[in-house]
C-alpha cells in the first residue's frame, strides 16, 4: 500500500506545493486553517485538478501532468469523508450507504454487502432514519459505511471530528482508531487538532502555508520539531531566540541563561523550545531561579506563568503547565529543565 503526492496548484493568492508518501497505515496532515490540507485531500480524490504534478496510489496513476491522466474522481477508488459528513439529507441510512454499492449488479451481494457494514458500524435499528434523525456519532459512522462499503484504496478523513462535543469526541477517536486498523489500507487524517494527530497517526507531515515543513514518525515529531513553525504548529508555547555556544551548550539572551543539551547542537541554530510541562522543580540540570507573574487555574491543572531572575525586561513571560495534585501553596524558588527536553531549533 502506498501513496505518492507530488503537486503544485495555485488558487488566487494561495499556492500548494507539496510532496509526500505513505507506506500504509495511518498518516497525518496537521496545520493550521488555510495551510492546504483540505486542498490537497481535494486534488487527492479528483475534485481540484492540479496544475501540476502526479498522484500515484498503490502503483496506479491518478493523475500525472506530463503523461496527461487524470482519472475521476469516480475511478480513483479513493474514499473522501468531509468535514460535514454529507450525507443525503432525504435519504434513509440504508438509502445512503446503497450509494457507495452503486456499482455493484448483482443485487444479493449488494444487500449481504449493506448488511455486513451496518453491523460493523453498529447502525442495526437505523436503516431507516434520516441523517437529521442520528446524533452527530451516527451520522459520521453512516458516512463511513457509505464510504468503506465501496471497499476504497485509500481513505481520506477530513477534519472528522470538528463537529462534535468534547465527550463525543474522545469515544469516537477510540472507535475510529479500531475501525482504521480492521480497514487496513492507506488512511490520511486532515486535522489542526494536535491531539487527533497523536492519537491516530504513526506519521505526521507539517503543513504550512501550502507547503510541508516536517515530516516524521508521530512521537518524533514532537520530541524533535527541528523548526520554529514545526514548534509552534505542535503545540509548543515556549519558543525563543537562542545561538550556539557549545557542543552541548546554547545561549539564550531573553532569559540570560545558557542550557546544556542533550544532542550536540549544530551551525544554524536560531530558536530553542521548551514545552509547558518540561519544567520540574526536582530536575537539577539546567536549574535557575524563578519567579511567579501569573496562574490560570483550569479543571484539572494550573497554566502558570513566570520568569526567570534576570530575564530580559519586555520579553515574554514561560509557561508551566502544572497539574493540580502538583501545586503547592509556596511557589519553587527555582525550577529545572532536562538537556533531553531542550528542543533545538533551526532556520
């Protein structure tokens, strides 16, 4: 199984330029709104033609600009879940999951077919609901059996969980990790949820503006962002100015202080990243003294807020993300960071 993307499309202001392969399971596109991703899912499946480029799944030619093919989206056997599941809002359950055998003659495998993913789906007793009559759950695991009961090359899920409840949302992610694994095919998952991507993803690439600025196993991603942005798009909120002093050592003027690190750091060195909950006040390496500016208390733990003794006047204030069994009544004196937890990060 495999997926090769390697496109360029220009939309008024806007330009894609992005280059990526998968090797089975389940890879991410994480980015913000309007980096690309919804684009590319569309240029994937046929219904935004690059302008140039190829798109090749499990060897097939997609589409391909110097070789002039470009399949339809009907041929490309490629499963696209939207953002709003869209599913026929006058149809039956049943009705809607028969749109994805529409190419199936013969009508006993057409039913043995519906019946098989209404039960993998757990839809039994809804066959005959309307989309407006299911829960927004039911609704987006209709919109799957539409798509998986026309067995796809590739699945592509877009955004699949923004439009539901917080609570909702946790117990499908389980549900739709269980289903990704029985369906056993290239999926990519279109997400500006960190979360969704780490939970779901084996590999993440970083989209940015319409381009791809990392691209790694999952948990590598975010131990080893490598760039400011790929900082910031994985949710780091400690990312600051830094140069080079040492092998094993950086510099970081803001703060007055200089960090050992944990990997040799290398020419080119512009920003070093620390996350929310890297801070601990046992850790002895890299211990300075500190002092609280400021706590926001959430329900299950503290964003605190505090500077470092001698940090540059005018420049931002580190977050430290505390759980609340943590916190104590005297706030550390001093707190320290791990030379393995130190993220460096280049131009």
């Amino acid at each position: 199984m495999s997926l090769i993307v390697d496109i360029k499309k220009r939309l008024g202001d806007f330009f894609l330029d992005v280059s990526f392969d998968t090797n089975g399971g389940v890879s991410g596109l994480l980015g913000a709104s309007g980096s690309g991703k919804s684009v590319t899912l569309m240029c994937i499946a046929g219904i935004l033609k690059p302008d140039s480029g190829k798109i090749i799944l499990n060897g097939t030619a997609l589409y391909d600009s110097e070789r002039r093919i470009d399949l339809t989206p009907q041929r490309r056997r490629v499963g696209y879940l939207f953002q709003n599941y869209a599913l026929f809002p006058d149809m039956s359950v049943r009705q809607n999951i028969l749109c994805g055998l529409r190419n199936e003659k013969d009508k006993s495998k057409k039913e043995r077919s519906l019946l098989e993913i209404i039960e993998m789906m757990q839809l039994r007793g809804l066959e005959n609901h309307r989309p407006g009559q299911l829960s927004g759950g039911q609704q987006q695991r209709a919109a799957l059996a539409r798509i998986l009961v026309g067995d796809p090359e590739l699945l592509m899920l877009d955004e699949p969980f923004s439009a539901l409840d917080t609570n909702l949302r946790g117990q499908l992610q389980i549900e739709i990790q269980k289903l990704l694994k029985r369906f056993g095919k290239d999926t990519l998952l279109v997400t500006h949820s960190r979360d969704e991507a780490y939970h779901l993803c084996g590999e993440i690439a970083l989209l940015d503006s319409g381009k791809i600025i990392a691209r790694k196993e999952t948990k590598q991603i975010f131990a080893d962002p490598e760039s400011r942005q790929a900082a910031y798009l994985t949710g780091c909120k400690n990312v600051v100015d830094a140069k080079k002093s040492g092998e094993y050592e950086v510099d970081v003027p803001d703060w007055g202080l200089r960090f050992t690190t944990s990997q040799p750091v290398r020419d080119g060195l512009c920003a070093i990243g620390v996350r929310a909950h890297y801070f601990n006040p046992k850790t002895i390496q890299n211990r300075f003294p500190v002092r609280l500016t400021d706590k926001i208390e959430g329900p299950f733990e503290f964003n605190v807020q505090f500077r470092y003794k001698g940090q540059v006047e005018g420049s931002q204030d580190i977050w430290w993300l505390l759980p609340k069994e943590k916190m104590t009544e005297q706030f550390p004196e001093s707190l320290g960071v791990s030379p393995a937890n130190i993220m460096l990060l280049y131009g």
